[in-house]
C-alpha cells in the first residue's frame, strides 16, 4: 500500500502512539462527505473547506508534530492529556464517548456562532477524525489494536507473518464517493444531535467489524482487490456519519434549520440502540440470561427456543386472545436483565412502549415489566400470557438513564417470551 512521503516522514520523527488511525483515507471520507453538503454550507467554509478535507481531520494524529491545532484535539476534561487515546479508539463506556461527541460539536457551534470559522473547521476536522477512526476496519476490536489476539485465531500467511496487522488493514488510497446522500440533521441542541451522532457512530464502527477478517483474508491472500473493496465499504458507511455530522454543526452554529427537519426529531425509535450492557457493542457472557431461554436480547426478533428467529408479535387487543400486532421496532429480553439506556439531557419529555409476552409462545408465561429513571421506578406492570400487551407511558424529563427490566412472576419460566415493543422516546411540551 502507498503512503505519502508526509506519511512516511511523519512515521519516523514521532513517536508512533497505539492507535494511529488511517492516514490517507482521514481525507478521502472527509473530502466525500464535504462533497454533499449544501452549496450553503460549502460557501460558509469557504476557504477552510479545503483544509479539513487534508489537515484539519488529522488535527488528532498531528498533536505532536503540529502544536498550533493540538488544542483543537484537546479536552478540558483531560487537562496535560495532549495524545487523547479516546478520539482514536471507542472508549467500552457510551459516556465518555457522548462526552467526546458533545464537547467537540459545542466547541464547533460556538466557535461558528462567534463566527470564527477558522476555529470552527478546526473542532469540526477533529470530529471527522473520530467519527472515521471508529469506523474504520483496524479499530474493530476492543483491546486488540494490533490484532496479537485475532491472529491467534487467523494464523498468518508466511509474507504476513511477522508485521502489524494495523496499518496494512486501514491503509491505501480510496476513492470514497456518496453522491446522492443527503445529510440528516441529528438534533436542534448540540447535546440532542451529539446523542444521535453516537448511534450514528455505533453503525459505523458495526459496519466496520464486519470488513476486518475479510479484509485480513485478503491481505493474506494477497487479493489487493479484495482489501480494497472491504476498506470502501468501511469508508462509504463512515463518510455518510461525517455528513451528518457536519451538516448538523454547520446547522446549529448559523441556526438554519428546517421546518421538516426539526419535526421528524420529534420522537425516536430506540429498539435498535445499544444500551450500556452491550459495552463495546456486544453482549458479554455476564449479560446472558436463562429464561425464557440461554440467550441474550435481540433487537427486532424474538428467538423462539432460542434458536429460530420469529417476529415480534403481541396481544394488543382489551379482550384476550383478540388483535395481535406485529412489531419492527422492539427488543426481545430475558428475565433479570435490565438494559439501560443513556439519555441526552433536556430533550425528551416522555417515553411510550408496549410490553407483553410474544402473543404465540409466552401463553404459559407471566413477567412484571419495570421501567426506572435514574434507578428509580417509573412505572410498572404485570402482565400475563394469555392477557394483552401493557401501555407503558412515562414522563422522563431529567431522567439521564432509562432502564426497561423484565421479571418472571411465577408460571412457566420457559414461556416467559418477553418484548417491550415500539419503545420511543418523545419530545412534548
Ligand atoms: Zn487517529
């Protein structure tokens, strides 16, 4: 793979940290996200465009070497830190990655709105950088930059034997295009649209996870093709959050914002959002349940004996046995494992959800359904089998986390098919 003689000098004068991140690809996501933005948003940055396109998106590998940005990749809670390891690698704890989101976006809108866009471009090239190293195939997986652990797994080919896996992974020239995508704005306050771009971020780094082995078996293939194709299926998913993301500061910090916009905000689908449990984005073996059967929650299915993957469906008629309605927003659970969602502060007002027992598998079961709010109950229901779905819905104003938990209350603990279904979070006044 190519480097750029910058590339190259820079390698050998600094100290290489852990997780470097991909060098050429920062500006080629970058550039293609710029690219779609509104002619607007382009002009506004007019001659800092170019720049965050090929400096300012490195501003958090260039600390050392470009002391003058470093302090647009510095954080005030991380006084003396000047290499911040979390701009470059997810931290497993979604505050401290809301945390990096929020501070930055803040420091990008204010900036825009005392119109230094200069300083703007710089927070906003720092964002990028975040955005694309988390997404980006050689930061997949967590505690494993150097990939000592897969390799044990994916023993070497002979030319591959000895070198690092990381920079191999990520690096090369990519030709990144997203013609034709159209930005989301992420929220109307930098604390709503810093908590959407976190889930637009847990996307990426998905998407990314699954081009890292095929990207490995290519490299040991020799297949350049192959490495080439997985990397820019990588890149296009990280390049579309980076529009959104800049699209949504370049917004907030001239306070245009669309009518339309604004209204289909107004409430959010959380049955696909990881919650805390799944720290790093994967269910640990401690978060495993033994009812209804071995597993953990599934967002969208419920497993019917764990094993086969079936529709969530629930009773939702007053009279039992009557209208059953199926659901694509929901997560099926296990009894005594809550999940517990993070929420941004100050946004939403009210939490709705319908929660019951699969209307063809949970007959014999009975669940109490808890719903708390800072670890205190919100709202509660028991519900059984053969009886409909309850309607959950509670004020959650200043409630920062959420958590939805299910109870076995008697009956047959194996019929206990637990769903909360269309869980949303709403704005109202
Ligand atoms: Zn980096």
């Amino acid at each position: 793979m190519r480097r750029s003689r910058k590339a190259v000098l820079l390698a050998l004068l600094v100290p290489l940290p852990s997780a470097f991140g991909w060098g050429e690809p920062h500006e080629a996501i970058t550039k293609a996200a710029l690219d779609v933005l509104p002619v607007w948003q382009q002009d506004l940055l007019g001659r800092e465009r170019g720049p965050l396109a090929t400096d300012y998106c490195l501003i958090p590998d260039h600390v050392f070497s470009n002391k003058a940005n470093a302090r647009f990749a510095a954080m005030e809670s991380k006084p003396g830190e000047v290499y911040i390891q979390s701009l470059h690698l997810p931290s497993a704890q979604q505050p401290d990655n809301l945390e990096t989101f929020r501070y930055f976006s803040g420091r990008a809108v204010a900036a825009l709105q005392k119109g230094k866009t200069g300083d703007a471009a710089r927070y906003m090239g720092t964002i990028c950088h975040v955005i694309e190293d988390f997404g980006s195939p050689s930061h997949t997986i967590p505690g494993d930059n150097q990939f000592t652990l897969l390799q044990q797994f994916l023993p070497p080919s002979e030319a591959m034997k000895d070198k690092l896996l990381h920079g191999p992974i990520e690096d090369g020239t990519l030709d990144v295009r997203i013609s034709g995508y159209h930005p989301q704005l992420l929220g109307i306050t930098v604390e709503e649209a810093a908590w959407r771009l976190l889930h637009r971020v847990h996307e990426g780094i998905i998407n990314a996870r699954g081009t890292t082995i095929p990207i490995i078996q290519a490299l040991y293939a020799q297949d350049e093709k192959g490495v080439v194709t997985n990397q820019l299926k990588a890149a296009t998913k990280d390049a579309q959050v980076v529009a959104d993301a800049l699209y949504t500061i370049l917004c907030l910090g001239t306070k245009k914002l669309e009518p339309g916009e604004q209204t289909s905000l107004k409430t959010v689908a959380i049955g696909a959002f990881f919650p805390l449990e799944a720290a790093s984005l994967y269910y640990p073996q401690t978060q495993f349940f033994s009812a209804p059967y071995w597993g953990f929650p599934h967002s969208g299915v419920i497993l019917k004996e764990g094993k086969k993957a079936v529709p969530l469906k629930l009773n939702v008629d007053e009279k039992s046995g009557g209208l059953i309605e199926q659901f694509g927003n929901g997560i099926s659970v296990g009894m005594g494992k809550p999940l517990s969602f993070l929420l941004p502060k100050g946004v939403y007002t009210k939490f709705t959800a319908i929660a019951g027992l699969h209307a063809e598998l949970g007959a014999k079961g009975r669940v109490e359904f808890i719903l708390r709010g800072d670890g205190k109950p919100l709202a509660s229901a028991i519900v059984d089998g053969t009886g409909p779905a309850h309607i959950f819905e509670c004020d959650i104003r200043d409630v920062s986390l959420l958590q939805l938990a299910a109870e076995s209350r008697g009956k047959d603990p194996q019929s206990n098919y637990a769903i909360w279904a269309d869980p949303v979070l709403a704005k109202e006044p």
